[in-house]
C-alpha cells in the first residue's frame, strides 16, 4: 500500500512539472540509475566484469534512419540515450594507472559540433559525468586503449553479439568499431561460446542413472522439436533414438570425457541477462510513475475511440486516433507497433498493417500501447464498430471477459507464472465446448493460440526470470479467442476475433489493473460508445 500511494503522489507531482514550459522534467534521475548499477553489482559473481553495449543505429531506406532507440539494458543501467555506447561494471574496485579507484566505466560518442548541428546534442564526457553522474566517463576511441586485461577475471559477463550492425567506415568509434575491438580484447570466437541449450542438455545426460535413462531421452527428444540444432550433435540424437541402455551409458561417458577436454574459458553470456531479468522484473516507485502513466495515456486512448468509432472509419484512422491521443498526453512513442484488425484481420495476432477502408459492422481488435520516457503500456480493446454486439460478438466478447476475470485473480503473491494463464485456459476451455466449438480442451488452442502473460516496462516483452509472482511485478494478463473464416466450426462464428488485455500491478494486497479507466465490460462499452467525442466535428476536405 505504501508503494501505491507514493506512486500516485510522484504521478501526480510529475503532471505538473512536466506540463511547464520546456522539455519535460520527469525523467529518471542519474540516482535511479546509480542505484541501478548498484544492485547489478550486488548479484554479480567475485572477480567479474558486465560489459554492456548501446542499440545499433538502425537504418531505414537509404542515408534516413530509424529514430534512435536505447536497449533498455543500458538505459536502465546509464540513462544514456545515445548510440555508440559501452558501459563496463566490476564486481570489484579496480586501479587505473594514474591510482584512482573505479568500479564503473562509460564510454560515450564524443562532442563534435558539426555532427550535433545535424543530428542533436550529444552528451560527451563531461555531460556524462555532470548529468549521468559517471566519474569515469571517456570518448569511444579510447575504448581500444582501455588497458583492461580480461583474462584476470574469473567471469566476463556479455550478451551474444547479433552482428546486426553496419559499420561507418567514416567513424572508428561506432558500435561495429566497439564490438570488433572488444572482440579482439577478449579472443572472442564463437567456439569459444558455450551453447547454453546443449550445455542443459549434456548436463541432463551427465547425471542421469541408466534407470530413468528412457524418461530422460523422452524429454530430450521433445526439446529437439524446439531447438533443432541440437539434431546437429550425434550424441544427443543417439542418445534420444538408442533404446540399449548400454549405448546410453556409453553416451554418458562421452560426454564426461568431452566436458573434461573442453577448456574452461571465462567468458560468459548466460548470467548478465539472469541479473537483469531479476532486477528489471521488480519494478521501482519511480519507475511506476513513468509506467502508470504510460498505461493511462493509452487507456485514454481507448477511451476516446469507443466514442468516436463508426462503421465508416478505416483502421488506419482508428490507429490514428490512439495515437493521436498518445501525443497530447507527451508520449514520444508507442511501445511496438499498433494493431488495428477489423473481423477476420483480428484473427492475425500480430497484424500491422492496419489498411482495411472500412471497419463496417465488424468488431474491431485494437491492442495499442503508448511508449512514455522510455516505459510502454500493452492494452487490447475489442469493441463492436457499430456501437452494439451482436448476440454471436457477445457470446465470444463475455467468454474472454470472464476468462480475463479468472486470470486476473490467479496474479497474486506466491503463484506461479503460469497460474494467469491456467486459470484463462479453463475458461475458454469451458466455454468453447460448450458452444460446441471444441470438443476437447485439446483442442482450444486452434482458437487460443498464445500464452496469457508477460512482464511489462522498458520492453512490452519486458525482462524476467517467469518464477513465482512477486510484489512489484506488472504483467498483463491477455485471453483471447479468434475463429478465423473458413474454421471447422457454424459459419456465424466466422470473423469473431476478440482479447482484452489489461496492465496488472501484483501487490500483497491482491491485483490492481492498472488500465482500468477502459471499459471491458461489455455494457459498458456500448454505454461509452454512445457518448459524443472530441472529434466528431473534426472533418477534413475530401482530397478526391
């Protein structure tokens, strides 16, 4: 209760100070950051090192780029908005030559005034230091002479590289720079990379008894399905299809053998990215205002749709209006990109493309989150374009809506992850056997296909370890059901594709949704739909 009401005294503040004049003033501060790097210390193994690197520059078509995007890991961490960025952490306090203590190290694009005439400000060493509060902070061509002797460390904690980056043959500190220096500081090969997925699966080998051997090649086998490169390792794949318990012995000692020859090596991609989920997964109190308002922004977006809708709208007017929305409140982006589906359209769980002329009578899905300083909402709508469901809309509309109801209730302490999605399933399972869509509860899936939660912040996706619900957590909690054209089912449920998906805050004290100012109901949306919006008098000339 108390982290409830700081939130909403910290929100409440920030509307006003961001509504002066100016640039908003209600971003994290350099000692959210700080504290950031200290917990991430706190969990790192002794004699470690975190090297963490900044979001390539993405380009588009072209010499234009995609608006610049931080990975959230850095910017969690820095507040560092900018490509071309390392950031290093010790677990321990480190010596440079000229005997100054340091235990941190960012380095950063360096200040050049023609290229901030161009493209924007850029922060340089002495605002990272004044403004991000770094007392090592260095350009990024000093990254190569860095003088750090990797090989001293037990652990070099990094996330795999993508190579997804192009290099700027006109900058030798870019990020292709960056990553190749640090490459060649660490004697980087891919070799030299453990496979985390094969590593679980050898260690499942190692230690199991010829007598559960079987059970053990059962369920390696089905893992085969979800990682097919492990098809590639002869050991594994004999392992699954042998069916003599002496192979399988003989199997196991290959792999004690293999793993006794394998030189150790330091490098390690696996725990930086467990840290963070652990400490990105428990939200702050400052980071619940900047969040909060993120999912009321789009709530409201919601909201003003269910009063502007009609059939004669297309989806991409439909997306504009959310957005629209999103920008008179100052959110700078949305989170991921919107979906708008009409009937049928809605069936597609990720459809973008929005380009339907006319929504017409149909139900329209609308699962759109606004993006603000950094953290995004993920709020689904499902609403009748014509202002009223039908009696087959309404049966589908108020199954989900009872379904998210469940699954709300199962998001509190101590529960499982999985527990939301459990308790949505045996709804829908219900339901759609007895309309006679499904048969068997095996069967729901062709109708709900995708799992009910995720963790919510910085990402839509958010980081997190998916163990047991904790105070602190945001999920969402997303049931829905889509009976695409054409299903093996009565053609008057063809088209119906409904979810509602809400923003869910786990408090000891239960659930609160966090989205709530949006209708879910569905009495209550028609109830809202019948009010008159802002923007039925805005008419534009036809262009025809």
């Amino acid at each position: 209760m108390k982290l409830q009401l700081t939130t909403l005294c910290l929100f409440l503040f920030s509307m006003i100070i961001s509504a002066q004049d100016g640039i908003p003033t209600d971003y994290l501060k350099s000692d959210f950051h700080k504290s950031r790097r200290e917990a991430f210390r706190e969990k790192m193994p002794e004699n470690s090192v975190a090297v963490l690197f900044s979001n390539p520059v993405r380009n588009r078509a072209n010499d234009v780029d995609y608006i610049y995007h931080q990975d959230p890991n850095f910017y969690y961490l820095t507040g560092y908005n900018e490509p071309n960025g390392v950031l290093m952490i010790f677990s321990d306090e480190q010596v440079n030559d000229a005997g100054i203590n340091y235990n941190e190290i960012l380095y950063v694009q360096e200040k050049d005034p023609r290229k901030e005439q161009w493209n924007g400000f850029r922060l340089g060493t002495e605002g990272a230091k004044d403004k991000l509060g770094f007392t090592l902070a260095y350009n990024g061509s000093d990254f190569s002479n860095s003088g750090i002797d990797y090989v001293s460390f037990d652990k070099v904690m990094f996330i795999n590289f993508e190579d997804d980056y192009r290099d700027s043959k006109r900058d030798q500190a870019d990020l292709y720079s960056l990553v190749e220096t640090f490459k060649t500081q660490i004697n980087y090969s891919e070799d030299a990379i453990p496979d985390p997925i094969k590593e679980r699966v050898y260690e499942m080998i190692k230690v199991t008894d010829v007598e559960n051997s079987a059970n053990v090649a059962q369920n390696i086998g089905r893992a085969l399905e979800y990682y097919p490169d492990l098809k590639n390792d002869k050991i594994i794949t004999e392992y699954v299809n042998t069916t003599d318990n002496n192979t399988r012995i003989e199997l196991k000692q290959q792999v004690i053998k293999i793993e006794s020859e394998t030189p150790k090596s330091n490098l390690d991609t696996e725990t930086l990215s467990r840290i963070m989920g652990g400490l990105r997964q428990i939200k702050t109190e400052e980071e619940m205002v900047l969040l909060t308002k993120a999912v009321r922004i789009s709530a409201m977006g919601q909201r003003e749709i269910m009063k502007a809708m009609h059939p004669g709208m297309s989806e991409t007017e439909i997306q504009g209006v959310h957005e629209y929305v999103y920008k008179k409140y100052g959110s700078e982006y949305e989170g991921y990109p919107s979906i708008v589906g009409a009937g049928n359209n809605g069936c597609v769980l990720h459809y973008i493309e929005n380009n339907k002329m006319k929504v017409e009578n149909d139900l329209v899905l609308m699962d759109l989150g606004a993006e603000y300083h950094g953290y995004t909402a993920d709020v689904t709508r499902t609403i009748p374009a014509n202002g009223t469901f039908n009696k087959e809309q309404k049966i589908i509309y108020d199954l989900v809506y009872k379904s998210q109801e469940a699954g709300i209730a199962a998001a509190t302490v101590g529960n499982a992850f999985n527990a939301t999605d459990a308790a949505c399933r045996k709804v829908i399972d219900e339901g759609l056997i007895a309309l006679g869509l499904i048969k068997s509860s095996k069967e729901s899936r062709k109708y709900f296909p995708h799992g009910t939660s995720h963790y919510l912040g910085l990402d839509v996706h958010d980081a997190g370890l998916y163990g047991a619900f904790e105070p602190n957590m945001v999920i969402t909690v997303e049931p829905g059901i889509y009976i695409p054209e054409g299903s093996d089912c009565d053609e008057k449920w063809w088209g119906i594709a409904v979810r509602i998906e809400d923003d869910i805050l786990i408090t000891e004290n239960g659930p609160i949704n966090l989205s709530a100012e949006a209708p879910r109901k569905s009495d209550e949306i028609e109830k809202l739909m019948k009010e008159k919006s802002a923007l039925d008098d805005f008419t534009l000339p036809s262009l025809d």
